[in-house]
C-alpha cells in the first residue's frame, strides 16, 4: 500500500479509539517520581536542577506578581520539550505536529492572561489598543488593527509550531526515503545524503527545544503585559 508523506502525521487508533491521550500521557510516566529520602538518586537530581534552571529562566522577564503561573509555565515547557523530542524517535507520533492540540494548548492560556489585565488594570490593557498621540482620523483604523493583532496572538503560537515540528519531520522523511533509495544505485551519494540527515536530526532536536522555549516564553512576556 502506498502511503503518504503526510501520514505519520495522522492520529492513530486502535480498533476505532484514538490513541492521541496516550501519546499526551507518555512524556509523564518518563519522570521519575518525588522521593523523601534524603539522598535522592542521580535522575532526581538531574531532574530538579532542570526544573530549577527551566523555572529561573522563564520567571526572569516577570514581576513577582508573575510568579504565580510559574507551576503552569514550567509544567508546559517540560511537556512540550519531552513531546517535541520523543517525536523524534522512529515510529512515534508526535501530537503536537497537530494544530488542534497546539490551538488547545495556546488559546486558554493566552486567554486567561488577557483575564488577568482586564482584571488587575482595565485601563492599561485597553490602552494598549490605541498608542497615545494617534491622530483623531487614525483612530479606528488602529483600533481595529491592534484588535486583529491582539486576537491572532494564540494561533499565532499554535501555528508557529505546528509549521516547524510539520516542516522538520518531513525534511528527515524525505532525506531518509532518498538515502534508501539511493544506497543501491548510487553509494556515495547515499553517504552523503546519510550525513545530511544525521546533521538534519541535530537540527531538528535544537528546533524542538527552541520551539518549546519560544512557545512559552512568549506565554510568559503575554503575561507580563497584562500584569
């Protein structure tokens, strides 16, 4: 049967039931789980120094009132970093490839940020949709312009993405089809096209770790303007 390129992207399932809650479960069982000994093991250690940096790290451009989200913040930057990398892996399914998920992911988060300045400061958060000294006829234009900007935010994360983990899975499906295919007829060149995709999979695991950073970094700076 000839499949797609753009199959592996499809969710999948098992005598009808779709195993994407699985595949969002996985990455947690890989944690190893809080101990109350003293003397914690190695794992645990690497474990919580990772989440300490990860937390300094996204907490710096926030103020203190800020602080609250740093549980969510953390937890979502450790599941999409281990989402992101296990997709990596041959003959997995990587769920944040889907829009969906990532729209689901992006859209409450940023929508409860925007909660919080149109609680806390509903002056400053509606002020930042008209800059101060607009001229009088340029007023709705720009209202409706940093309307559409502000609204677009959430699919802009969740596009953002979704393109890059689609983009890098398909560049090392099609580099790894044509190693293959070549490796009969034509041996140096599969060679080559091997390195190409072993510096390709470098790559892609740097851009699942910067894109899991970046998306909720940019939660975090969201945050910052509306607190």
């Amino acid at each position: 049967m000839n499949l797609s390129f753009f199959d592996q992207f499809s969710s999948p399932s098992l005598l009808g039931i779709p195993l994407v809650l699985i595949a969002t479960m996985f990455p947690a069982l890989l944690l190893p789980s809080p101990s109350n000994r003293w003397i914690a093991s190695r794992l645990s250690t690497l474990q919580l120094w990772f989440v300490n940096m990860v937390t300094k790290q996204l907490m710096l451009p926030l103020d203190k009132k800020g602080h609250k989200w740093a549980l969510i913040l953390t937890s979502l930057m450790i599941f999409l970093l281990l989402t992101n990398l296990l997709g990596l892996l041959p003959y997995t399914f990587t769920p944040t490839t889907q829009l969906s998920m990532n729209l689901a992911l992006a859209f409450p988060l940023w929508f409860a940020t925007l909660l919080v300045g149109l609680r806390n400061q509903p002056t400053i958060s509606l002020g930042h949709l008209l800059p101060e000294g607009t001229p009088t006829p340029l007023i709705p234009a720009l209202i409706m312009i940093e309307t559409t900007s502000l609204l677009i935010r959430p699919l802009a994360l969740g596009v953002r993405l979704t393109a890059n983990l689609t983009a890098g899975h398909l560049l090392i499906q099609l580099i790894s089809t044509a190693t293959m295919a070549l490796s009969s007829t034509m041996p140096a060149v599969s060679l080559l096209t091997l390195l190409v995709l072993f510096l390709l999979t470098i790559l892609e695991v740097a851009v699942a770790m910067i894109q899991a950073y970046v998306f909720v970094l940019l939660l975090s700076l969201y945050l910052q303007e509306n607190i």
